[in-house]
C-alpha cells in the first residue's frame, strides 16, 4: 500500500493520488483554448468511384459522410495518422443502384490512400434479387438494417424480406438498427453474395433479458439502483440481491450500465462489474456486486490533482475525484514498477469519511484497486489523517503512512480547472470521470467495466486531445498512444482496453456538445448520443 517512501519521496508522490475532473463554477482558467495538440493526421483516405448515377453517401471509420454525386476521385476530407485503421462503407445507397466497396479497409502507411474503390450497378426492376428470413421468439418491435441502410421493422415472429432487390454479385449484410425494448436478439447467415436467387435464410433469433446481481450489508432504506440511464429500481433494506423487471429496457440495444442513483440513509454503498453485454447466447447478467457499508460524512465535491507531496512538487499525473455521496474515485499515472500490478497506473474505488469540523478523513472502503500496492489503500490498510479545504481551493492533507511506520505523509491536491460553457473541466458520475484541460491534455477513470468482458477493464487513460471548433461545440480526436508526450518521462497511456473508455471506437473524431453543465456526445448527424454533467467543486 502506499509505501511511506511515496515513489521514492517525489517519484513516490505518483503512488497516491489519482483521476479527477472538478470544480464548479467560474473559479478557474477560463481560456478555454486547445493548448498543445496530438500529432498531426496528414493523410486522406479516398479512391475511385465508378457507374455512379446518382448520389451515394459513403463513411470512414463509420462517421464522417461524405456524399459522391458523380462517378471520379473522392476523397475524405478527414484526414489520418500513419498507422491509423481505415474502413470505407457505404452507408446510403443511390437511387435505383447499388454501390459495393472494395479495397476500402486497411492502415495508412505514411502516405495519402488512393486506391478504394465504389462501383456502382442499376437494379433493374423485376431482376434484382430480395433478401430476407425469419425472425422467432420476438416481443415487441426489432429494426433490422441491410447493407448499412435499408431498415426494416419487424413487429411480429415470423418471415420477413427487404423490399431493395439486389443484382446478382452484389454482398449483402443484415444488422440490427434497434433491438426490441425488453429483448436482444442475435442473428446468423447474416452475410453473403446474392447468386442469381432470393435469399431467405437469414434467421433472427430474439429472447427476454435478466439484469441483476448481489447486494452485501445493506441496513438502511433509500438504495436505489438505476439502468441505461432510466428504469430506477429501489432496493429493500436487508435484500441480499436485486433484479429488474422483465419490463425493463434497455433501450433497443445489448449493452447493460448500472449506476447507484440514490444511496441509502446513514450508508454508503459502492457498485462493481456495472456494464456489460446481453446477447441470446448469454442473456442472464447477474454479476453486479453492491456493497454498503455503515457512513456519516460531511461531503467533498470535485476533482483534484496531486501536486506536492512533502513539499515537492510532483511530476506524474494523479488525481482524485470525492462525490457528493460519500464515494471517491483515486487514479494515477505513475509508471512505477515497484507497484507490480500495471506499474501503478490505474484506479482506486470505494467509501470515503469526512468531519468538516475537526477535518478528520479516512478512505474506509476500496471495493476496487487496479494500480497494485501503491496509492490509497492496499487489501485492509486505508490511508487517514486530516483534510483541510483551502479558501483558495486547495485541500491539504496529512496522512498516516499506512505500513505502519507512524510517517506523515503531506500532501497537496489542486482543484481541477473547470471553465463555465467550456469542454475545459471535470464530467462524470460516482462511477467514472474525465477531466479535458485547456493545454491539450485529456485523463479518464472508469470504474464500471467487469474485468472478465473480453478486452474491456476498469482502469485509467491519460493521453491528448486535438480540437476542432471551439471548447463550446466541436469535436475532438483522442491520443492515448507513446506517440502523445505528457512531459519528458510521462506518454499516453490507456489500460481499459480499446472496447471500454473513451478509446472506444479508436482516434475519430467525437463530436460533443457543452449545454450548461453538461457535456453532451453527439452522433455524426448531431443527435444527442450520450451525456454527462459537470463536477462540481464545494
């Protein structure tokens, strides 16, 4: 646990604090500009288009539209980083044609790409070929979506077929648009090349879903527990588990995110393996963990950045969010092998206990520790001490070494900068948060993702980001790779794996929103995708 020689007294201080994103109000820097950006992308991806007669309307890295009205060269004017990934699809087809790509995938080789092609077919009437098949076990309403547009509603078991015919030659995907609200459904024979028939075995099977899991020491009433964003359920004093009705969406797609909306009196309660997949195959998720434990605090808000330790200053990237509910959230950029588990870069999770009176502080719980044997707790031993709030906003704290030696350990943690209608600040909920300051430099902890999902895990990214627009509204484009330098020793890091965090959907450009204190994510036609308040500092 946080070894009193704190990552050898200034490399030690990395060992304690972690993650953050904070303060409220107009407290801080309010230059809201981009500072230093990731590497620049200096490569276009584009091709030939041939046979086009009329308007097509192709994607990169599914986002960034671009419509081809007239056969040519095209060219996205997004531009990549060498190495990046690239996939070309064509998301709306032309009237009365159907356009397939080839040579649309790879990576960018320190060049511009050239050599996609569209070739685009007429669909004749009356020889086109359909695709179609069965859908079973269905309850409500499922969209189906053939070759990245075409949708097709399906309200009942049974066979269904997409009115566009298909010439023969031409490849065919079906996808899902929108799961049934209480149901998932999963699909085979779902792609193929239409061969002069009709197709009609793509099967469709949907099935009902079950989200819940265990809950530990809960003696107070209130708890309640919230899915994808609606569907609270309140949980009983003494309950040992939890489930939510079959009635219970998830709001037509596979992906679960529990969240604690309301924790219950006199008790805190912390909550793990919170997201996660339903699919046919696996349609019970019942791995959530909830435990509570007895609290009185007087609440801290916002996110903090460590910034001394015994009066020196420290160079690695920690942070540590407290929540109004009696949660905290530590997480830390340390590269310190000493640490063992990820070299200490991860996060720590759990119940804090604070008296504003007499400022004594204890972390009480970790329900979950990804950064090894360094930071604020470590199996039973929890750091304790004091905490006093500086008028200027600072917090100083004096802590108790907690291998025993009786040390003090002095430690100094700065408001994040939170700049009022800026993307500049701290987002997030008592699960997770992201911090973007003014200099280019984005941090992220998520707590949510089970560690057991294939490729996603709770833990940090500490990385840069590039803007475009202003910190307003825009969109930005996310780095967490070696190629991204955070100071002369520090790079880009991301240990949430590329199916989790904000590294989900790899370096295209995300486009957002800030309304109030919210930020907002947007879909590449500006629909509402996803959104997050602001932290906010007490």
């Amino acid at each position: 646990m946080m070894r009193i020689d704190w990552m050898r007294n200034v490399a030690l201080a990395a060992t304690f604090l972690a993650l953050g994103a904070c303060g409220g109000g107009d407290d801080d820097d309010d230059d809201g500009g981009g500072g230093t950006p990731a590497p620049a992308s200096d490569y276009s991806i584009g091709g030939t288009a041939s046979g086009l007669s009329g308007s097509a309307v192709l994607q990169l890295n599914g986002a960034n539209n671009l419509t081809v009205s007239a056969s040519g060269a095209f060219a996205f004017p997004a531009r990549l980083a060498s190495g990046a990934a690239y996939a070309v699809t064509v998301l709306t087809q032309p009237a009365g044609q159907t356009c397939a790509v080839s040579s649309g995938t790879g990576n960018v080789a320190s060049a511009n790409v050239s050599s996609v092609a569209i070739d685009c077919t007429d669909v004749v009437a009356g020889s086109g070929f359909t695709v179609g098949g069965t859908v079973t076990g269905l309850s409500g309403e499922v969209v189906l979506r053939l070759n990245g547009s075409n949708d097709l509603t399906v309200n009942a078991p049974g066979s269904f077929t997409f009115p566009t015919e298909l010439a023969t030659g031409t490849a065919y995907a079906v996808t899902f648009a929108m799961h049934p609200a209480t149901q998932v459904c999963g699909i085979t024979a779902a792609n193929g090349t239409l061969a002069s028939a009709d197709v009609t075995n793509v099967a469709v099977n949907c099935t009902a879903f079950t989200i819940g899991g265990s809950v530990t020491g809960l003696n107070g009433s209130g708890l309640l527990l919230q899915l994808n964003g609606g569907n609270d359920l309140a949980v009983a004093s003494g309950s040992t588990n939890f489930t939510f009705p079959s009635t219970a969406s998830l709001g037509g797609t596979v992906v679960y995110s529990l969240h604690i909306k309301e924790q219950p009196a006199g008790q805190t309660c912390t909550i793990v393996r919170a997201v996660g997949f339903v699919v046919p195959a696996a349609p019970n998720a019942t791995t959530t963990s909830v435990v509570c434990t007895g609290n009185t605090f007087d609440p801290l808000s916002g996110t903090y950045q460590l910034t001394s330790v015994d009066g020196e200053p420290v160079t690695e990237r920690g942070f540590i969010t407290f929540y109004r509910d009696g949660t905290y959230i530590f997480a830390i950029h340390s590269d310190d092998p000493d640490c063992s588990a990820n070299n200490g870069n991860g996060l720590e999770y759990g119940v804090y206990r604070w008296n504003a009176t007499t400022k004594a502080f204890a972390f009480v719980t970790s329900a979950l520790d990804t950064n090894g044997d360094c930071g604020v707790a470590d199996g039973n031993a929890r750091l304790q001490g004091t905490i006093v709030r500086n008028a200027n906003g600072t917090l100083d704290a004096d802590f108790l070494d907690n291998n025993g030696s009786g040390d003090h350990i002095l430690v100094t943690l700065t408001a994040v900068a939170s700049t009022a209608g800026s993307l500049v600040g701290s987002w997030g909920v008592n699960q997770f948060f992201t911090t973007f300051d003014a200099s280019g430099r984005v941090f992220s902890a998520d707590t949510r993702w089970p560690v057991q999902i294939a490729a996603t895990a709770a833990g940090i990214e500490d990385g840069c980001y590039q803007l475009s627009g202003s910190t307003a509204t825009g969109s930005f484009t996310l780095d967490f790779s070696n190629t991204c330098a955070l100071s002369g020793t520090q790079f880009g890091i991301d240990t949430t794996g590329p199916a989790s965090g904000l590294s989900v959907g790899g370096n295209q450009a995300r486009a957002f929103n800030v309304s109030a204190d919210t930020l907002q994510f947007l879909s590449p036609t500006g629909v509402v995708v996803a959104a997050t308040p602001r932290i906010v500092r007490d």
